[in-house]
C-alpha cells in the first residue's frame, strides 16, 4: 500500500537520525544470559559518543551517587543490564526527536512529552496485566508516535494542514491523514519501522496502535499502547497534535482483562510515575547537548 | 500589549508575545516583525489571536484569552465528546479529570 507520495517522502528522510546499531548490539546481548557485564561494556565503549553521555547520565543528580562514576562498567554494576539498555534506549530515541533542524521546537517537544507519558502508562498497565516484557512495552509506547516526527519535519505543509483539519472537525490527526493525505503516521512509522530493523512486536505495535484489533500476534501489546494512548490524553501529558480522544476499542479492553477499578490506580500511578521520570529526561536533555 | 483578532493584524506590527496555536505549538518568538507570508502562515496554523503593542493597535478592538482551570474542564469534555457514552472511558474521564484538576491547583 505504498503510495508515491508515501515513498517520495521517504526518501527525503535518509538523514533523518538512526538508533545507533550499539543499541541493537545490547539488546541481543542483554537477551543472552551468558553476557556479562564486561562483554556489555566491552560493545558501549566501542561507542565513544554513547560511552561520554552514558557517563555523564549516571554522574547527573538523577541518580545521585555520591561517588563519581568513571567507567561503564561500574555503572553497568550500579544500575543494571535493563536500565542501562533502557537509558541507552531513551536516550537515542529522544536524539530522533530532538533534531535542530526544525523550527516547531515546541511541537516537537509536546510530542516527546506524550511518547514519554505513553511509555511510563505502558509500564502500568503492563505491569497490571503482569505482562512478562514491559521494558519492550516501554519502548513500543516510546516509538508509537515516530511517524509524527518525520511528517513534522519532512512535510510541514501536509502536517499544517492535517492538524488544522483536526482542530476545526475535533477529529484524531490520524483521521484527518487519512482524510487528507491518503496515508497516516501509522504508515510512516511502518516504514521506518522496517529501515531500522526494529523487532516485529515494535513494528506492529506502531502501525495498529489505533486499530489494535488488526495487530495478529501483538494484539495484546498494540491494546496496551492503545489505552496508554488514552491514559496519557486524557492526563494532558504532552501532546500528539490533536485533541481529540480516540474511542476506547472494547475488544482491545476486553484482552487485557483489567477491571474499572483498576482505572483510578493505574492513572495516579502514571501521574506520579511521569512526574519521576522528568528529572531524567531533564539529564538526558543535558547529557545530550553537553 | 494588546491581543487581537489575527485578521487584524497586519504587516509590519511586532508581536509583543509568542504566537502559539491551539496545540500550544510556539509558531512565531516574541519580537518578531510580521510579513505577508508569516500572517498567511499564522493563519495556516490555526491562531486565531496575536498579542502586539500598545501604540501599533490603537483602533483595534482588543479581545480576551481563553484560559484558566474552568475553561481546562470543558476542554477535557469536548476531548472526550462522544467517547465516554463508554463507561471504561467516561471512568477515565473522570479520575483524569480530578486529577489533572489538582496538579493545576498545586502547581
């Protein structure tokens, strides 16, 4: 379903910033039992660009140890395998959203604000649900949007145009795109999806996270994301660009087997959790443009 | 500074405040003279109101912003619109409601 317009678009964006093939590199290597926390270090140190910010990360007052940190292994010990594939994670994704480039710094910035709150609610609920990969839940959430940032950067006039047809009809971008422009972000991010080699249960999760009822065998995982969407809306956590409220898809409900009370919780969790994570996204924004 | 309805705005005046839409996207900096093609732009965008100075707009009638926690409430309510004839999403709408309602009131 590849349209022209689709793909012209597409190939204006090879300058678009790539996650770093490290992070690809970790995350295999952090899926293996038999790693240790020298053989993750030996492949971060490869990375002179990710060893320098990984370092000033773990020395920022986020996590506030009162010795400093001088060598990646040692943080690898302080802090984990996970939260450092995590941190190296976040990190290269928010470079993606923080390129100089264009003017709408602020839209840009809203868009990271609801990507982050999306992902602290995907860890809720998957928490809740006692899901068994919610760091990946994490990164599904983080990535679901990305699609909005290359229409942001790469095709201001359609981007101006759809999110002024959202505004005057109160509909979802994702309707106006589809309305005006014959493809969506959701498609965009299939795209990019498959030129950054990123995991099926990523992939699908961006394409289906407002049709959670298509995503096959990540329907559970596109329902998470589907409701931290709504989560994080109707908190005001950022913005994705329009205001609208996506309609709840029952049958994605109905998956995750959660019940109403479970609601109230799981919103004054997500609430507090995104107020914690601020600070650290604070760090990398330093850690970044130190 | 005064605020004014953008289709009164002309070329040459200088905002005396940021140009936000709706989104809260900050489209124009403070201190930018307008043209032509950034009024044309501001309109593209969605901005219904601009701030510029005092002296530049003393024949044009002045208008009011739309903000404040009332006006945050019924901004929830029409994001929600028909979405929460669902009770899960009018349960969310609620608890959402109360709490971004004490964020504003602590912040």
């Amino acid at each position: 379903m590849l349209n022209p317009k689709l793909k012209a678009m597409i190939r204006r964006i090879d300058d678009l910033p790539t996650l770093p093939r490290t992070v690809f590199r970790i995350t295999e290597m952090i899926n293996n039992p038999r790693s240790s926390a020298r053989d993750l270090a030996q492949v971060i140190t490869d990375d002179q660009v990710l060893t320098a910010r990984l370092l000033r990360l773990v020395n920022s007052s986020f996590y506030g140890f009162p010795q400093r940190i001088t060598t990646i292994t040692r943080a690898i010990v302080l802090l984990g395998f996970d939260a450092i594939r995590h941190l190296l994670l976040t990190t290269s994704v928010f470079d993606i959203f923080s390129d100089r480039k264009s003017e709408l710094q602020v839209a840009r910035e809203k868009l990271w604000d609801h990507s982050l709150g999306c992902a602290v609610a995907a860890k809720v609920i998957g928490k809740q649900i006692r899901h068994d990969k919610i760091e990946e839940l994490f990164v599904c959430a983080l990535l679901h949007d990305i699609g909005k940032i290359v229409s942001m950067v790469y095709a201001q006039e359609d981007y101006a145009a759809v999110t002024r047809l959202a505004a005057e009809k109160n509909i979802l971008l994702f309707e106006a795109e589809a309305a005006l422009l014959e493809y969506t972000h959701a498609d965009i991010g299939r795209l990019l999806a498959e030129r950054w080699n990123l995991p099926n249960m990523v992939a699908d999760v961006i394409v289906y996270h407002h049709t959670p009822d298509q995503a096959g065998p990540y329907a559970k995982e596109a329902a998470v994301v589907h409701l931290a969407d709504i989560f994080c809306r109707a908190l005001q956590l950022g913005s994705g660009g329009d205001h609208r409220m996506p309609a709840l898809d029952t049958a994605a409900w109905d998956l995750l087997q959660l019940d109403e009370t479970d609601i109230a919780p799981m919103l004054a969790e997500v609430e507090s959790g995104f107020n914690d994570i601020s600070p650290f996204t604070d760090a990398i924004v330093t850690a970044a443009t130190a | 500074m005064r605020r004014i309805l953008l289709k009164d705005a002309s070329a040459g005046m200088s905002l005396a405040a940021d140009a936000i839409n709706a989104q809260q996207m900050l489209l124009l900096k403070k201190g930018t003279a307008l043209t032509e093609k950034s009024l044309q732009m501001l309109k593209s965008w969605g901005v219904e109101t601009v701030c510029i100075a005092q002296s530049e707009t003393e024949d044009i009638e002045t208008v009011s912003p739309a903000d404040n926690s009332a006006a945050i409430q019924e901004e929830l309510l029409s994001q929600f619109a028909d979405t929460v004839e669902n009770p899960i999403m009018a349960e969310i709408c609620r608890v959402a409601a109360d709490i971004v309602h004490e964020r504003t009131h602590s912040a």
